[in-house]
C-alpha cells in the first residue's frame, strides 16, 4: 500500500490551524506577561489580547464577553458547570438530571457528585440516539436544579433538539447546561437563542491549541452563578483563579474567528466528504450500518459498524496510515463496547464493530479516496478470514449460536 497517514480522527482533537499558531506566536516571549499584572505594559497587553479574545469567543456564541470564563478545557468547564451549580443552587434542591450518552467528563463529576449527596438521573435515549422529551419532562422534580445534556454526541455526533430541551427547562424553571464541545465551532451554537445557561467547550476540537476552554454562563434572565472549584486570585470574575493561558487564549480567540466565518463553507464541504465516505463504504461492502440519526448529525462525522467484523482488529489493518477510533474502549484486561453505542440499543457484536470517523478542515477528497480503498480492503481481509462470516454467508443465524462465556 502507498505510505500515506491520514487523520480521520478530528472528534478526538484538530490539528491547531496554522493562522491559529501564527497568532498565538508573540504572546510566548514578546508579549510574554501576565494578564493580570495591572501596573506595568507587560500586563496590559495581555490583558487587552485575552479581552479581544474573549469578545471573538463571545461573538461565535453571540453572548456577551462577561459570560464567558477561561479555563483549562472542556473538561474543567464541565467540572465548573456541574460540581459549581451543584454547591451554589443546594438550598433549592440536589437532583440533576442528564443522559447516558454524555462524554465522561460529565457523567465522571455526576458519579462525584451523587458521593456529595447529590442524586443524579441518567436518562436512556432512543435508537436513534436523541433524547426523549417526555421522559426528560417526567424526570423533573421540585428538587430540580440542573439538565445537562450534550448539544453534539462525540461518537455518533448526534445532535439533539435543544431548542425543545430549553422550552422544558424554562417551563419548569429548571437551569440548563450542555457540553458543546463537538459543536462549537462546526455548527451554528446560540446558548441565548435555545435557553441554555451553561455551556461548555474547549479549543482543540475547533482547531484551536490544547489545554485551553470555557464555560459561558448566563449573567442575565436568569443570573447564574457557579461555586469556584479553583480558589485562588480571584481570576475570571471569581468563578476560576488561577493566572489566564494568554498564548491559548488568544489562540482560542483566533480559532473562535476563523470558525464563525468558514463553518458554513466547511460544514458544506464536509458533509459531502462524509457522504462520499458513507456511499463508496456501503457500496464496496455488504453489511455496514450507520449508527445514530443521520438527519440531526454533525455534518463530518460517521460511525459505522461493519457487521461480524471485531473494529480493534480491523483499525490494526490499516492504523499504520488511517487515524480513527473504534467503538470499543480498552479497559485494562478487557474491550469494552462503547457505552455510548450500548445505549442506543447496539449489541456487544455491532459495538464491538463500529468505527467512528470524523473528518476535519484539513481532510481532502483525496484523503477520503485513500480511506474507502484501505477500509475496504481491510472489512474484506477480515471477513475473508472469519469463520462466523463464512457461516453468515452460507445463511446460518449467527445470532442463534450459543458461545462458551469465557
Ligand atoms: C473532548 C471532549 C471533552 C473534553 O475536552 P478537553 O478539552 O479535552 O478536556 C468533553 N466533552 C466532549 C463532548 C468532548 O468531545
């Protein structure tokens, strides 16, 4: 096979876009200071580059900038919203309420705070991986104080309904955060249009530096206010201390630019790669399945299970030149299947089988070409030498074969 390597990998981090890093550049040495030094230059122009900053992220958002706080990552945000409303709102009540398909950043800090007394639940979602309203509905009580739901689903990029997500919550009175890390940046995201008060998201999967995100929280109708979990200085108006990321922040700030003038023109482009993906796979090969909704999906990615094909085994064909990820998790000893492809309903063989793709800025039709060509050839290697495809083929119900549990 030629020598190329290609990056189908983009949900996992983007490449930071070189106009990116040749804005982040000056503010390592030349502007090096700290933005919170008020009584020299130095500290003046960090302090002005994180302020544009925060109005290009804020723009993106169409938010205002004070809504916006640094932090270290999505992940941290994700802290930041749950473990931070959690303490602030406790004399209202203790219940939060999110779903099963959430990124473990989320369902982590819940597992945390159900050890603080909190009590969370973990809805189911449909086949297709989108919430179910009613059930959402039905699961708010009294001592209701937070929906957090995902506003893109990293695996299958499902996207949810959180314009109806948001009409509940305001009915209820309920706060409403959303981890909108895979959106941001890709797709048009307006927390203020839909009645989402916190929202998090990071810059390296929008082609922005690693270790640098945010959460906007609401400052107006409603107020909202998170408990800091980082004490310290007093930095980024109390809610995290700790001295900014001026190069990264500014990097997010770029990044944060770029996207909202080239998703459209990218997310165009994208979605006709994928497309392209999806037909030439389906085409060359028998048996392979979209999982999740592909009407509310982001428009670069694809999640694919390739029947009686074990998804490890088949990336070992060709990782060697295509970056992507499959459905399974290694944990420890075992493989798991993806919980997130679990609870859409998949069986452990069509999890076990998935591979996600997820193109990206810099991905070409050339890339993609090279891609069918490598998987195809690899589904084929695979099966050709799998005794339960073999079996399949001769038309015996796999299904019906009972295996030694071992
Ligand atoms: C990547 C990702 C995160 C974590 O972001 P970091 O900035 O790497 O901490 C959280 N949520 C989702 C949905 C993600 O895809």
């Amino acid at each position: 096979m030629e020598k190329r390597l290609i990056y189908l990998d983009n949900n996992s981090t983007t490449p930071t876009d070189p106009r990116v890093v040749d804005t982040m550049l000056p503010y390592f040495f030349q502007h090096h200071g700290n933005a919170a030094s008020r009584s020299h230059p130095f500290g003046w122009v960090a302090e002005e580059a994180v302020d544009y900053a925060r109005e290009q992220v804020a723009s993106l958002l169409d938010v205002d900038s004070k809504e916006i706080i640094f932090t270290s990552g999505a992940t941290e945000s994700d802290n930041l919203a749950l473990k931070g409303v959690f303490e602030m709102y406790s004399r209202k009540g203790n219940h939060i309420i999110t779903t099963k398909t959430e990124h473990k950043a989320v369902l982590d800090s819940c597992t945390r705070i159900e050890k603080m007394g909190g009590e969370v639940t973990y809805l189911d979602v449909k086949e297709d991986g989108l919430v179910d309203l009613a059930e959402l509905e039905a699961a708010i009580k009294p001592t209701t104080i937070l929906v957090s739901i995902m506003w893109a689903n990293n695996e299958t990029g499902v996207i949810q309904d959180m314009k109806a997500i948001g009409q509940i919550c305001e009915k209820h009175g309920v706060l409403l955060m959303s981890d909108a890390t895979q959106a941001v940046g890709k797709i048009p995201v307006h927390p203020k249009e839909v009645g989402v008060h916190l929202l998090a998201f990071t810059a390296h999967k929008m082609y922005g530096p690693k270790g640098v995100g945010a959460l906007y929280v609401c400052r107006k109708n409603p107020r909202v206010k998170v408990t800091a979990q980082m004490d310290g200085g007093g930095h980024e108006r109390g809610m995290r201390s700790g001295t900014l990321n001026v190069p990264g922040i500014v990097g997010f700030g770029k990044a944060a630019e770029i996207a909202k003038n080239e998703m459209a023109q990218d997310a165009e482009r994208l979605s006709r790669l994928r497309d392209r993906l999806e037909i030439a796979l389906r085409g060359n090969l028998e048996e392979v399945y979209i999982n999740g909704n592909t009407e509310h999906r982001m428009p670069h990615v694809t999640n694919l299970s390739f029947k009686h094909v074990e998804g490890e085994g088949l990336m070992m064909t060709f990782n060697q030149n295509i970056a992507v990820s499959s459905g399974s998790a290694c944990t420890s000893a075992s493989l798991e299947p993806s919980y997130v492809l679990v609870a859409l309903g998949l069986g452990d063989d069509l999890a076990h089988s998935s591979i996600r793709f997820s193109l990206g800025r810099f991905t070409s039709e050339e890339d993609v070409d090279f891609a069918v060509q490598a998987i195809t050839a690899g589904v084929n290697h695979m099966r050709d030498l799998s005794p339960i495809w073999e079996m399949y083929k001769e038309g015996i119900d796999v299904n019906s074969i009972v295996w030694e549990s071992h």
